[in-house]
C-alpha cells in the first residue's frame, strides 16, 4: 500500500518499503535544496491543535507553504472552548468540509483515529496522548539514515521516559521495520517500556535489553535517543530527585561514548540535555528538526499523489 | 444594487436578485466542483474575531484561500487585549489601512455597522451580538434552494431561541425576499421572536404562527431551522429544566414529519439534535456546513467583481 | 553596507544611504499603487511575537503575504508556554531551521540581538522590552518625509515617555541620521529621556532641549512625535494625576500650532491624543500606519535583495 490518500495514524501502519519511498523523496528535496514548489497550490490544510505544539505544527503549516498550499489554523483558546462544546465528531466534519487533509493533535489517545474515521480527507495524527507521534518517527529513523547512512546494524539507546512518551515509543516501532543490531532501554524503572511496545518488539524479533543505568552501555551506542522524563510522573517527588541526575546527557556520561555516536531528541529538550553538548558533533537533534519540514514536505506530496519534477 | 464593493451587514440590504445572484454563482463552483482559483492573489482578507467562532471564521479564511488570496488573522488574546485599549474605530482603521476586505465578528451589536462607516474596504458581518449573521442566512438559504429546488411554497419551521439568536432572525429575516407558504415559530414562551423580526415579518406580508411546541406541527414542515437553547436566558434554572426536552429533535419528535423534511441548523449543535439523527436524510446540517465554502467564495467573487472563467 | 541579508535589530546600525534606499523604494512601491507582487514566493516568514502586538505582526504579515510569500505565526498562548519551557536559543533555532526570515518581539531586552546571532535566518526586532523598535523608526521617518518633503531642517518635539517608550527612542536615533534644526524633548521630570540616548544625541552633534511643558513650544515644531505616558511607571498614582492633563494633546494645545504641523504616534493610542483632532490636517498617525505596510515591503524586498520590476 503506497501513501496515496492515506491516513497516517500509527507508525505501524507502514511497512520498510514506505519508509524508503519517504526517505527518497526527502533526500531529493535536500539535495536539489528545493524550499519552494508551487505544487499543491489551492490545497488547504487543516490545522488543529486541541494540545499546544509549536514544533510540529509550524513545521507541518512550512511544508505545506513550500509547496504552494495554504494552511487553516485551529489552536490555542479557540481549540479549547471546542473541546467543551461541541462533539469532537462534528468538529471533524467542520475540518473535513473546509480541508484536504487534516493535521490533528489531541491529548485523547485514539483522537486521531476516531477523526480518520469520520473525515474523507486523510487525516495525520500530530501527537495522541501518550500514544502516537508517526510522523517525528519518520523524521527519527530519516535523521539516522542521514547521519549514519543505514538505519540497520546499529546499535540504539533509547533513555528516559518509556511508557508516557509518545514520541520514544513510535520511535521504537519503526525501528522494528528495520533490523537494528540491538536497543538498550533505559529508563527509571517505574517508567519501564510500556507493555504493548515490549510485545510488539519481542513479536518483531527485535535484540533488546531494559537498564536503568545508562553508563553501562553507552560505550556500545551507534544512537541515543533522548526524551524528557516528567516530575508529574513520580507519585514521591524525592523519587523523581533521586533519578533526574542519572538521566541528564552530560559530557561526563559521554565520556566513554564512541567518537560517533549521535543524540536524538524530538524536542523541546529542557534540561535533560547539557546544553553544552550543543555544539559537540555528537548533537544531532537540530538536524533532526530542520529535518522536520522536508520529511513532512515528502510526506504530503506522497499523500496527495503529487509528482515534483526533480 | 450589485454585491461590487458592496458592505454585508444585515440580510435585509439585499433583494431577491441579489440572493439569486449569489446562489446561480454558487451553485457554478458547486458544479464544476471548482475548489482552486488564482482570481484574487494579493487580496488580502483582514479575519477579525473579537468573539471567538471557529466555523465563520475557518470557511472565510478557506474561501478566501481557495481564491488564491490571502489572510490576516486577529482571534483570541489579542482581539481581547484590543477590546481593552484602544479604540475599536482606530482598530479598524488599521485593519483598513492593511487589507481589501475585511470580516468582523464582535459581542456588540452595531460593531460590523460602525466597522463599515469607517473603512474604505468592504466589511463583512461575521456576527454582531445577538443582532445579525447576513452570510450565515446566504448558506441556509442556499441550501434550501439546493435540496429542495426551491425556497418560495414551502412550510418552515424555526425552533428555539427567536429571541436571541442572530441565525434564527437572519434566516427569518431573508426568508422575506421569497414566498414561504408558511412559518412556524417555535420556541418556550419567553424566547419568543422578537418585535423587530416579528414586525418585520408583518411588514414583509409573510403568513407565520407562534407555537411552543413542535409536536403540533411538524406533519407540516418542509423546513425545520433549530437553533441552540442557551440555559443562562432562563432566569430561573427550573423553568429550563421544565422545556429542555420539548426543544430537542429526536426520532420520536419527528415521527409523523414528511418523509423529505429537511433540518437546518448553523453548528456548532450541543444536544438540541439526537446525533442519531445525523445519519439520516433528515439532516441537512452537515451538507450546510459544507456549503459554507462555496457560498463565502461566490460572496467574495462577487464583492471584488471578479468574474471567473467557468 | 546594504540591507542585503542582514539582521534589523537597532537603527543605530543603518546610516542615511540606508535610510534612502528603503524610503526610494517605499515610494516607488506607492506611487506604482503595488499592492501585489508575486516575487516571494515560497519564501517562509516566521513571525515570533512572544509579546503580543497586533500592528507591528500584522502589517508585517500583510507586507510578506502582498509580496507573495507566506508567514507562520507564533503568537499567544503558545509563545507563552514556550517561554516558561525550551530555552529561547533553541526556539530560535526552530524558527530558524523552518523559515526564510524571522520577525521577534519580546519582552526582554537584547532578545532579537541574542536571536541574530543564533539564526542564519536574517531577524528582524519587532520590539524588545523598552529598547529598540528600529522598522517602526523606519515608517516613523518615512512619513515625515512623505508629509514634509524632507526630513532635515526641521523642529521635532517628542512627548509623552521619553526614558521607557522605545518607539520615541527609536525615532530620536533615527533622527541624528539626518540634520533636524532642533529636537524639543517634552516630558514629565521622572520620565526625561534615558541617557545612551541623551549622549547619542549629544555626540551626533543634534541640538535639543528638555522640557516639561509643551505649550511653551508648541509653536515652533513641525513635527510632533506622541507616546503614551503609562500610570505604572509613577511610583505614586497622585503624581500621575497631577501631569497627565499636560500631555494629553488637545485642541487648546494646538491653538498656537504652526498650521502645517504633523503630529505622529506609533499607535495604538489611548487618550493621549483628543480623539477630536483624528479629523485635523494636523493627524499623520494614520497615514503613518498606513505606511507600515510599504515601507515593510521595501524592507523585505531589500533584505532578500529581490528586485521587482517597478
């Protein structure tokens, strides 16, 4: 099944052959540097955002204006007095009138699937509650690749919050569409990977290991990949105090790191990550980002059926 | 007198030509299911909502878009932080100053009016209190045209809040311009249509009845508008309680309705429909949504006097 | 040095060449009635207000989107939440990996300077704090010139709060770009103007005096520049009382104004000026928001070092 008018909901929806079919488009969009398309022009997006999220909405509304389409933005007081009044199906309706295709971001796990379900036009799902986050996953697996040519045989270290983070656990889906040599899961052990991702990996016959002591094995990682582990998490607030310091990326944990390991992070990072590593070529969450825009360029541009001229 | 540079504020500026006008023009981007026009690059639409409304200001903005022009947005925080400072004359002149046709929807009655004397650019009425919502009226109007052939020798009926509610007195106040067999107003005893629409109406030589309960009547309809019942006009929370059922539409109210009974309703709807009733051919809320687009798209065409080649 | 891909943070940077090359410009763009061009395209303006500001964001927004690019907005809410979140430097590195062109205002002084030097991006300060405000000292001068023919020669009186105001500290650097005969500085004794400006003033060599009332030279100016006076900045509430009636602008002020004084305010306005004299010969402030647009358009154009065939 190719992307072609196809909702995006779980990143298990896709198979190894879709994520090639992404990379390639997005490779050819960074190495032409095309910015600019005038190949959706009178397509409109709807972009809503029950959750606040500047990152993937902004960079959803720039790809969809590099390619000559047009954007309209539900978000912020506005999303939120729907959310008390109006049935969250009829809401949809609106959208799907207006639009040809739907960003959605919800704190509802499910919220995404539930709109693909009302809507005609595809819908893409920008964060379910704790549950999916597909297209950073894309934009994940699309930054290993970039960065270390194969996002198979390596090595992974996924830290932090695995059971609330929708973003480490997409993550870890995709990477079963792929033969990783094997992934280190560390993370305090009352945010454990959560259950259906473990099955899923053990279903997938994925090598994977759970530590809660990221000096262990950082001297095996080819990738880090980070994410923010939240106070609210931790019923005792002196447990939380405990952990944290375990779970901060510094020089000192990198020390044993090899010369080539990259660190990811979807981003916003608060301090989870010295910011002294920013500029240390083993950073490679801003490229990440800016990769954001033309891996969700090559995505609309699969979903819409769109041929660029490269 | 044409729609050209024309200001819509109340539904009764307009006569039956340019009603017709409007829906012949409609109903051609519904035909040849135009939903792309380059016709308006470098318009910009100036989409002002001192009082928030997702689905007025999101199809103006599509339309708008879909046209090939462009938006400005003022919504939320900022509108109200606005509302506190400076004078809403000097917001309007800026509005003016910035774009070629500006939209408006304000809490205070007369705001769209007072919006129209000042700017040079066309105004449009997006709502102004409880007073009017001219293009609301254009898309109910339509979508009669649209579903049942014809607006004149029909039985309508309006349902809930005539006293307040700017749709149901915009819808009464257009029906005027045609020849409506009949119409019923129904709603509890002191929601009654008001003096200015009922005299109106009088003036306007149109046959109507007051009833507070739909039963009575609804073998009749062809047409049945609902509009929401807002709790906080009762000044006594029981006698709400007392007419809350009576003003809902369920499958048991519409039992003996004409099988091509056809129901309005602007949206967003809380629970004054049984959202069983969604499915069915009754409804006619959904496709009126929808013709929102088209019909803002004519409206614009028409006011810059821009003639697309169809 | 030309605008060229280069940061607008402080006027002070610009010197007259610069100054003329963006007002010959601005004038072509009005004369030629330009309203449209389609020379941007698929560039991305990202627009950053982390403090709110309809104008200044608007007419910028108009000026990208009449050029035909596109803006992505940040605004609200979520410029709130992200300034209690992720560091700024790395929401500017966001704007920074999606968009073409930053505007930013922020409450902090410095910001847009620390954010030029994050972005590759040119950044334009949009405000920051009670600092800078260098594109509405643009507009500010270019009206002058528009309205008077010349900049040079002329006696300015600047009233209202001359230590915390940075549009009224903008517009005096601005002024020792060019020759005025005489700058009359008018404002209550707490509010005198700050001292980097009062020494800038005095090393460029301009001739300027202090006042606290501006009846006694009201009759010599042909140019009077406005700001609010906000009661917060008077430690006690009385003493704000006690001034406020000298720096409202009225009719009996003006009653020994030279007939072609031009009074401008960056707006939005309270009731510092008589709303009265809206509809005077003497009111510029509008037609100074009016130019907001072109003279931001000419900015822009010069910065992407496009050149529309005019």
């Amino acid at each position: 099944m190719s992307f072609f008018n196809r909702d995006v909901i779980s990143i298990t929806d896709f198979n190894r052959n879709n994520f090639e079919e992404l990379f390639d488009l997005t490779e050819k969009l960074l190495d032409k540097k095309v910015s600019n398309l005038d190949i959706l022009e009178g397509k409109i997006m709807a972009s809503a955002f029950f959750e606040p999220s500047t990152r993937t909405r902004l960079s959803f509304e720039t790809a969809m204006k590099r390619l000559g389409g047009d954007v309209i933005t539900l978000v912020g007081e506005e999303a939120v007095s729907i959310k008390k009044g109006e049935s969250f199906i009829d809401t949809v309706r609106m959208l799907d009138s207006y639009s040809d295709i739907i960003v959605i971001r919800h704190s509802y796990e499910g919220a995404a699937k539930l709109a693909a379900e009302i809507a005609n036009s595809p819908v893409i799902n920008g964060g379910d509650g704790k549950q999916h986050h597909p297209t950073q996953a894309f934009i994940d697996l699309f930054t290993v690749k970039r960065l270390k040519g194969s996002i198979d045989g390596l090595i992974y270290g996924v830290l932090g919050d695995l059971k609330y983070a929708r973003t480490a656990n997409s993550f870890l889906l995709a990477l079963t569409r792929f033969n990783p040599k094997k992934i280190y899961l560390i993370s305090p052990s009352i945010l454990k990977v959560r259950s259906e991702t473990r099955d899923y990996l053990v279903k997938s016959g994925i090598t994977f290991e759970e530590y809660t002591d990221i000096t262990e094995i950082i001297d095996e990682l080819d990738v880090l990949y980070v994410t923010r582990i939240q106070k609210e998490r931790f019923p005792d607030p002196v447990e939380y105090e405990k952990v944290r310091g375990s779970y901060r990326v510094t020089t000192s944990i990198l020390k044993n790191a090899k010369p080539d390991l990259k660190i990811l992070h979807p981003l916003p990072k608060l301090d989870e990550i010295d910011p002294k590593l920013d500029e240390t070529k083993y950073a490679a969450y801003f490229k990440q980002a800016y990769y954001g825009v033309p891996v969700r360029m090559a995505l609309l541009l699969l979903i819409f059926g769109v041929k660029p001229d490269l």
